[in-house]
C-alpha cells in the first residue's frame, strides 16, 4: 500500500509556525509521536491497509483536537491576545543568560485560550471576588480571570521574578481590568505566609507555580484562613505532559512531584477534587 501522509489543515496551526511552542501536553505530545510514526510509515513499502488506516484515522482524531477546541472557545480579549503574542516573541533564553530573569522562563508556560476562558467562566460560576494567583508568569491567567471580576473585585498575583512582574504590569495598564491586579514580588511560599489573615479571605485561588511546593500551597491555603469557607482552588499542569501515569521512573523531578500531589489531594478527606484533562490538566478542588 502506498501510505498517505494526513493533510497539514488536521495539524495545529502552532507546530507549523516558526518559533512555535514545543509540545508540553499529553496530546500535543501524542500527536508528535504519532506524526512521526506517519512519516516513517511513509517510508516503508508493505504496510498493512489496516494498520495505516487506524494510525492515520488516531492522528485525524487526535490533531484536529486542540485547533477545534480553539475554535469552539468564545475569542480572548485584545489585551489577552497581546500578552500571549508578545510572550511568544520574547528571547526568554536571552533573558536569562543576561542575568534579567531569576530562572529560566519559556513561552510554554503561558496558560493560554481555552484555559483562560475556562478559568474566566469558573470565576463568573463561583461568584468569586476576590483570587488569587499562585505563579503570574507573564500574566495571560491573571488577566483572564481579572475579566471576570466585579468592578470592586480584586486579584492578588504572585510572582518571584521581577522581569516577568514588570513585563506583565505593563500589558495590564493596557487592559480596563489591569487595576484589578495586584502583584505580590517574592517567593510565593513567602508570599503566602505574608497574606495569612487577609481579611477577607479569597474566594478563588489559582496555582501554577513551582511544582515541587504543590503540596506546601494546598497545605497552607487549608491550614489558614487564606482560603474562604466555599472557595474553590484550580491547579495547573496536573497531568505534566503525561508523566504522572507513566512508570515512575521516567518521571522528571517535577513529573513525581505532580504525581504525589495528585495522590496527596486524592487521599484528603477535607476536599473533593476533578481532574480535567484540558490543556496539561486543570484540578478543581473544593472543600468538604
């Protein structure tokens, strides 16, 4: 059989732009793989009908997904629009080997789209008035939920490194909901330890930061008061480019520290929890 090679329209529009992300979720991480499965099946004479069919039929499936996701999405703000694009063309490996960020950053840790409308919406459903966000980076989630807010709501935004602090603050003053944030600079175990008793507590919070003190911001938002009664806490990359299901041993550091959360929060019986599987997985937690 001579194997056909899926069409470019199934693929992301981003792995066929220059400078594009490289893939960090289970599913762009699938479609790369299957990508290059279809390229060597390409090249091979006698493959099976029934096997070319099945792995050209899972990467239709599987490659479509993310662009119709998008599509389906209510369209970000400019001002989102702005911070994704920028943080896309900026030199984060310069930035770093100049000494002006603390650690180095890439353009794949922004939230993007479809999570920042879905943390948008779960402000509106939560009711929720007061965030806060446990890792800004450059400020695209901050945002997002910032647009959801009540005109006397607020958002207090953690963030350790200082150029990306600045980077996002100048994005926000473009943006009619940018007074709605507050950055909070430092290490965000330090931070948190500086709003215990933050009256009145936050009704949302939101964590995307070092992933090996997962556990220490869950314990410390439940052991104070930071957390209201009937708040809601949302948590990033849960599902770490699928390694939190693979053998442990091919877990990075951060990969065995996302999978001890999960296990962690899974065995609480103060919270019940939902583990989505948007984007690098999004855990919704509420207390019990």
């Amino acid at each position: 059989m001579t194997f056909s090679v899926t069409p470019d329209s199934i693929r992301s529009t981003a792995a066929n732009t220059p400078n594009a992300p490289r893939p960090v979720t289970p599913l762009g991480i699938a479609v790369e793989h299957l990508e290059a499965a279809v390229a060597l099946l390409a090249q091979t004479p006698d493959v099976p009908d029934d096997l070319a069919m099945h792995l050209q039929k899972a990467l239709v499936l599987m490659a479509g997904l993310d662009p119709y996701l998008e599509q389906s999405t209510t369209p970000e703000s400019p001002e989102l629009t702005e911070i994704a694009e920028r943080t896309h063309r900026e030199a984060w490996q310069s930035r770093f080997n100049q000494g002006k960020t603390v650690r180095p950053l890439e353009q794949e840790m922004l939230s993007g789209h479809v999570e920042g409308q879905t943390l948008k919406l779960f402000v509106h459903m939560t009711g929720a008035r007061r965030i806060l966000d446990i890792g800004m980076f450059t400020g695209y989630s901050a945002l997002a939920m910032a647009e959801a807010l009540p005109a006397d709501g607020y958002l207090v935004a953690c963030e350790v490194d200082p150029y990306t602090a600045e980077f996002a603050q100048s994005l926000f003053q473009r943006s009619p909901h940018g007074s709605k944030i507050q950055i909070e600079l430092g290490a965000a175990l330090e931070t948190l330890e500086k709003l215990t008793n933050h009256e009145p507590p936050f009704d949302f919070v939101f964590i995307d930061a070092d992933k090996q003190e997962y556990i220490q911001y869950y314990q410390k938002l439940l052991d104070s008061n930071l957390l209201a009664e009937n708040g809601y806490i949302c948590v990033d990359n849960t599902l770490f480019q699928g390694q939190v299901y693979s053998p442990e041993a091919e877990r990075s550091t951060n990969g065995q520290a996302i999978a001890q959360f999960n296990q962690f929060v899974a065995a609480d019986p103060r919270t019940e929890q939902v583990l989505l599987p948007l984007r690098d997985g999004l855990t919704l937690i509420r207390r019990v």
